[in-house]
C-alpha cells in the first residue's frame, strides 16, 4: 500500500520533469515558427517569395554561432568573433588572388591563431573569457581598421565567381552537420558540458580540462575563419566595419535558441540551428518591414534582455567563466 | 518544570516535488542543548534554515518565548536572538575578522555616516580574548586564518550577542578533536547561561555525550523527542531508519594476512606547503588509512597519488614502473578518487546522474572501436552501476545537484566500480553522510577488499578508520608520524597521541 503510493509519486514526478524538459526543448521551435508566420503575414508574404534572400546571411551566422556554441556549453564567452571575421576575412580575400584554397586555408588559419591567444590568455594567465575576449575585439578591430585605412581590401574576381546559394547550403551543411555529429555523438559534447556544469568535478574525473578549453577556443576561431571565406564570397571585399557586431548577433540567436546563457549540461545542439534561424529570420523580417539600422538595434537589445530574463538560469550565472 | 523556548507548529516545506518537511511540531526548551538527528533528506537542516531566515517559510509558525516570528534573513534572524553556524566556511574572505564578527551588525560602530573601524576592532579583540581565542587578531584578514580558526571566529560571530538560540548544523565533521573541544565548552556555557543550542550531528557518541534531549526527524516528519539519558545509540539509530539495523557496521575480522603483493609506491612525495618527504607502500586487497588533523596534510596525499597536486616532487609509481604524474594517466592505470570537497571536486554538480557515471569510461561506450558514442551502451553502463549502488533516484536522467549528500557519494563511487578501478583513494568517504548509507560504504569496501582491490581511506572520523583499516598512517605537520597496524586493541587515544 504504502509502497504503491511512494511509486506513484515517483511516476508523477518523472511525467512532470519530462514535462518541464520538453516545454523549454520545444518552446524555441515554437517561436521559430511563430515568428516566420507572423512576418510573413505582416510583409504580406514577402519572406517566403524572397527566402534565398532572407536567408542569404543565416550561413555565416550559423557556422560562427556553432564555434561559440562550443565555449559557451563549457561556461567561457567570446566576443572577438567580429573581429576574427574580419580579420579572416581579410586575409581571405587577399589571398584568393593567388589561389582559392590557398585563402581558406589562409582564413581559417587566421581565425585559429587569433582563437590560440583568446585560449592561451584565459587558461595559462588565469583571465575571465569575456575580459579576453573584449581584448582581442577592440586590438583586432583597430588592426582591421588599419589594413583597410585608405581602401577596402578587395578579393579576386575568381573568389566571387564561386557564390551561389547551392554552394552556400552545402558548405554550412556539411560544417554543422560534422559540429553535430561531433557534439552528440563523440565524447567531445559530453565532456564539454561537463566543464561547463563543474569545472573542477570535470577535471577529478579525468578531462584534461585546460587543454580542451585551450583547444575549443582555436576551433571556435578556425571555424569562425571559414565563416569568414562564405562571407568573402558573397560581399567580394572587406571595409574597416567588415564582421562588425558579429558577437552580439551570435549571442542573441545562441538566446533566442534555447542556449542557457551559463553553459552545461542542459545546452543542445539545435539552439545553433533553431537560433540562427530565428534570429536572421526576425532581422531581415524587421527590414522588410521598413525599420532602419539603428531602430532594428534597438528591438534587437530589447529582445535580448527580454529573453536572458527569462530563460538565465539563476542558480549558475555565476559560474560564467 | 521545563521553560519552553521555541515551539515549532505545523511547519511545512516544500522544494518544487520533493516534500522536505511534512507538518512537523515540537518544542525546545530552554537551556538545553537539543539535538536534531535524522538521516540525509530527514529535513534537519530544513527546519533550521528556516528558523534562520536563509529558507522562507511555507507554513506553519515559530514561537520564540511566547511571540510569533518570521526571520527575513540572518540579520534579522539574529535579532530575533537566533544565529547559526553553519556546516561549510561561514565566513567572508577578503574582510577582517572584526568586520565578519559584526556583519550586518554595523550600525553600533557608526556614526555620522562613518565607521569607526578602531572601535569596532577593539570591541572585536576584547570578544575574541574573553573567548579564548587570543592567537586571531580582529584586524587581519579571515583569510590568513585556517579552516579551523575561522571555525572559531564564526563561533564568536554567531555568540557574542547571547543569543537565545544557536543552530550548530553539522559543524564538528569540519573540526579536529581540539576545534570540538573548543565547541563544545562554548556549548555547555550557552546552556549554562539559560539559553538553547540546536545541535545537528551525525555523530551519534557525540550526540548522546553533548545533548540533554534529542529530537529524531525522518523523512520529514516528526518522529519523537527523548531524553539522553534514558536511551541507547542502537535504539536512535532504529529510530532514524524506522527499522532495526542488523548486521556489523564495521569490518569483523582480525587477524587476516594481508598480502605481500605491492600494487603502489609513493617514494619522498613533497607538496610545498602541504606534505614533507612521504613514503609508503600499499598492498594488494589492503585498506590503509591516513589520520591526523584536518591540517595534517593528509587530504593532499589522496591528490597526490592521483596526480591532482600542484607542483608535486618524488614518485608515485606502480607494480609495473608505470609513473603517475597527472589525472589522464592515473585513470588510465585503474586507480580511482574521490575528494573530500564531494560537491566541486567529486561530481559534476549540474550535470546528469547517467553523464557523472559514464563520464571516465565515456572511450569504452562507443560503437565498437570507433569514436563514436553508443548512447545505449552509456545508459545501460549508467542504470547497471546506479543499480548496483542503489542511489536513490527518480532515473540517471535526474541532475545530481537533487541529491542528498549520500547519494552523491554512491553517484561518484558507482562512477568509479563502472570503471574497474583497482586502486581506490577515498578522501573522507562517510563525511556528513547517515548511517544507513555509512554501512552501505563499509560493506562495499569489505567486499571490493575481498576482491582484491586496494583502498586508501583518508578520514577525520578516527573510529571508522579504526573499524575499517589494515594499516593506520597518521600524518603531522605534512610529515609521517607514525603507523599502526590492525587489532583489537586500537583505540582512539593510541592515535590521538600520535596526531597532536
């Protein structure tokens, strides 16, 4: 008798967490398509006649988001993912007049070096992410702004010959898709969250938790320079604001997905997709619309801090590294 | 006739689904020392957490000599003439001993808008010399003091004011023999004064010697309240578990040879600050223990053979040669850990009960010899050990953060037989846990020593190391100080004199 209630209990208990759990899994999803249906109503249908275009800025978005995603599950923020554009970006089209795989290896090589320095200040000297972070955007955007000083730093006529949207979809395909198989089913994911959920606990089991971190910032940053090879292609040339805000767009699409602003065990790999979606999808739906730059800015703040409020998981904000 | 000080009535909370006190009434009275015991989860530190002000109150009502209170936070608590000291560091780093003694209690140093910082270090001073604590100075930083002197100032911060009511949750696990001594004088004074202690413990001898009357929770309900000194240790503890508790709580034997076979050599091990030219030999199926005070250095020797020390000179090595110089390697080679600090170093706190299990053995669960991961084999690798532990749990899919301290410990113990290891460093295994789940700890031990694994206990708990161990090293001043092989007529004296 007394057992059968204490198992009932127990089962209701479990329908509720599973409960709980898929609300929050499904609640970004909703949204998503939500807000598609809602802009598609308020521009009469213009997002979907136009959606290569809508879209056409979802593939930097998503790979880049994909790279922070990684630091962001293991506690650590980068804000430098403007600048690592950029720069890559810049790099990119400067080599792409001598040879095409010769300026993505460039890019990526740029973006993993810059990504070397975020890891090397966070983990040898003991300095939080964001502070480094802050620090590689503002000495990169200077160098950005220097390289680009009297004229923006055009690619070769060859590197924009290769933009096209079925080209665009593959290369994020097989990126994410690789990201994905890497994160859920590798112990790369699990170990991830792990830091991000207990850092010290992570190392006592065995992580080697200091080169990971290391090497998660150089990947997040080679990532990031491939990103900057897709943004190369479809703009031709870099000026001084080439990658600009780049970080702050990831935040919030990594927040509109689902991401838990602090890390760990509860991050899933679809906040990538479903945030990036939604995040390009209420930009360019807020444009067509006919909101200017800076009133779009704005809505986008608003949104942000309406969506950390919400979802920030307040027992663990501390532990942002 | 008895004076009531407190009554609790009908006291209620819940955390989310979890019930942790189900209408709970008694009555403390005054100047005594009143126990709390109970089992993990039994809602002890509920109660007074909430007596506190550091949990609000879902229903139900304290009674403080005759008037209904409702503490907001611990200042306020305070002024109510009730203060806690509390199981982990209750003090601030990075203020001075005086500004943690008068924490949230400022205003009586303060005037015109200005503290005056002399006064209140020399009110501070007078305290801690009336305490007998001469050595800590009011104006130097807590955190030049050690564990166990800032133990002592929380003592004085939570007792200067001669409050009504002091909570003591558990905080004598934290201390060595000299800090409880300390605590306990200061007990008997508060009682002597008129005034009541709310003592929380699992230390059961302790209990029986230091209280006048104990309260038994279980599950969050209200069991009964008895005098000291009309009952026996084994009738409170059938009282805490609701049924008898059979069998021996520690290892029966006496007299086994242990075997010559060495599966570990620790050659001149020095941490600087921590441990001093370490040396010893561990055998196969034997279980050797580390004593000494909490400052010992005996907790590093633990991450020491588990190639967690900074800056660790000497050897750690193997039957085989193989050397141990970092945590990777010494997974590798079977030797498992558990730390002290169970919460940041033992399980990933906000993490699954399933990924904590699976987590060092994560290169074993895939599919075949691939890289990737077979999420089958993970959970069923999870469900078998948690099983196997019996942790008590809803599934390996609930977060680890849920649970009590004991389950934890079954948490990061199942995590380590998944893995076979054969070595196995247990840094205060039992601490702050209860005893139903205590003997399950022992019994484990006892069989994985039958199966031919060997086991370092490191404990502050001198009986258990007593009841369990083949060998005792005690450890002083980070030196060697002394071995003590099993008998019967080990006691606790034998090795006190060594430790001090």
């Amino acid at each position: 008798m007394a057992n059968a209630v204490v198992e009932n209990d127990k089962e209701q208990e479990l329908k509720k967490l599973h409960k709980m759990r898929l609300i929050r899994s499904l609640l970004p999803i909703v949204g998503l398509i939500l807000v598609f249906l809602l802009f598609n109503f308020l521009t009469n249908g213009r997002i979907i006649k136009h959606l290569p275009l809508a879209l056409s800025t979802v593939y930097v978005t998503m790979i880049a988001s994909m790279g922070v995603f990684f630091i962001m599950t293991m506690g650590g923020l980068d804000f430098s993912q403007g600048s690592i554009l950029g720069l890559s970006a810049i790099v990119c089209c400067t080599l792409s007049h001598y040879s095409i795989p010769l300026a993505i290896c460039g890019g990526i090589l740029t973006g993993a070096a810059i990504g070397a320095i975020n890891g090397y200040f966070y983990v040898n000297r003991k300095i939080k992410s964001f502070i480094v972070t802050i620090c590689t955007m503002f000495l990169f955007r200077g160098l950005i702004k220097f390289l680009t000083t009297n004229s923006p730093v055009a690619g070769s006529a060859e590197l924009l010959e290769i933009d096209s949207t079925a080209f665009k979809v593959t290369c994020t395909v097989v990126v994410v898709g690789i990201g994905f198989v890497c994160f859920s089913y590798t112990k790369f994911g699990t170990y991830l969250k792990a830091i991000g959920a207990g850092e010290k606990a992570a190392m006592f089991a065995g992580i080697s938790t200091d080169r990971m971190k290391f090497w998660v910032y150089v990947l997040s940053g080679a990532i990031t320079g491939f990103a900057a090879f897709i943004s190369a292609i479809k703009v031709g040339s870099v000026t001084s604001s080439g990658g600009n805000q780049l970080e702050t767009q990831i935040l919030i699409a990594l927040v509109l997905g689902g991401m838990p602003i602090s890390g760990g065990a509860m991050a899933r790999f679809y906040n990538v997709i479903v945030g990036s979606l939604l995040y390009v999808i209420l930009s360019s739906g807020l444009t067509m619309i006919g909101f200017t730059t800076q009133m779009m800015q704005l809505i986008q703040g608003v949104v942000f801090l309406v969506f950390v409020a919400i979802f920030a998981d307040r027992k663990a904000i501390h532990v942002i590294k | 006739m008895d004076e009531v000080r407190l009554q609790v009535s009908h006291m209620i909370k819940n955390f989310g689904i979890t019930k942790a006190l189900k209408d709970v009434s008694f009555n403390i009275n005054k100047g005594e020392v009143h126990a709390l015991i109970g089992e993990n989860g039994s809602g002890k530190s509920t109660l007074t957490n909430m007596l506190c002000g550091i949990y609000p109150i879902d229903s139900g009502t304290f009674t403080l000599d005759g008037v209904e209170i409702h503490p907001k936070n611990q200042v306020d608590a305070n002024n109510h003439g009730v203060s806690i000291i509390v199981q982990e560091l209750g003090t601030l780093s990075g203020l001075t001993v005086a500004e943690n003694i008068f924490l949230g209690h400022e205003e009586r140093f303060i005037t015109a808008g200005f503290r005056n910082t002399n006064a209140m270090n020399a009110e501070a001073n007078r305290l801690l010399k009336e305490y007998g604590f001469d050595r800590i100075k009011a104006s130097s930083l807590v955190d030049d003091y050690n564990f166990e002197d800032r133990k002592l100032i929380e003592i004085v911060k939570a007792t200067y004011f001669k409050p009504k009511i002091v909570v003591i949750d558990e905080t004598t696990t934290a201390l060595s023999q000299e800090g409880r001594e300390e605590l306990y004088k200061h007990m008997d004074r508060i009682r002597a004064e008129g005034n009541t202690v709310i003592f929380i413990s699992h230390d059961l001898p302790e209990v029986l010697a230091k209280s006048d009357t104990i309260t038994v929770l279980r599950d969050g309900e209200y069991i009964t309240t008895v005098k000291s000194a009309d009952i026996t240790e084994d009738d409170l503890k059938k009282l805490m578990v609701g049924r008898e508790v059979t069998g021996n709580y520690y290892r029966a034997d006496y007299g086994e040879e242990v075997s010559q076979e060495v599966v570990l050599k620790v050659k001149n091990v020095t941490v600087p600050g921590k441990i001093e030219d370490v040396s010893f030999e561990l055998h196969k199926g034997e279980i050797l223990g580390f004593g000494g005070l909490s400052e010992s250095g005996m907790h590093e020797v633990g991450k020491a053979i588990f190639g967690a020390s900074y800056g660790r000179q000497g050897q750690v090595e193997l039957a085989d040669g193989t050397q141990i110089n970092d945590i990777q390697t010494a997974i590798r080679h079977s030797i498992a850990y558990t730390s002290k600090d169970r919460d940041n170093e033992s399980v990933v706190i906000n993490q699954s009960i399933g990924d904590n299990i699976a987590l060092p053995s994560l290169s074993h669960l895939t599919y075949g010899k691939s890289m990737f991961l077979d999420w089958s084999k993970v959970r069923t690798f999870a469900d078998k050990f948690a099983k196997e532990m019996s942790v008590k749990m809803v599934n390996t899919e609930q977060f680890v953060s849920e649970l009590s301290g004991g389950n934890k410990q079954k948490v990061v113990l199942a995590r380590w037989i998944g893995r076979g290891s054969d070595i196995v460093v247990l840094d205060s295994p039992t601490r702050g846990i209860d005893i139903k789940v205590k003997q399950d700890i022992y019994q484990l031990m006892d069989r994985m020593r039958k199966e031919g694994k060997s086991i370092i206990m490191i404990s502050e708990e001198l009986m258990e190391l007593i009841g369990m161990c083949d060998r005792i090293i005690i450890l002083k001043d980070g030196k060697l100080n002394g071995e003590i092989s099993r008998s019967q007529e080990v006691n606790e004296n034998s090795l006190i004199s060594m430790m001090v």
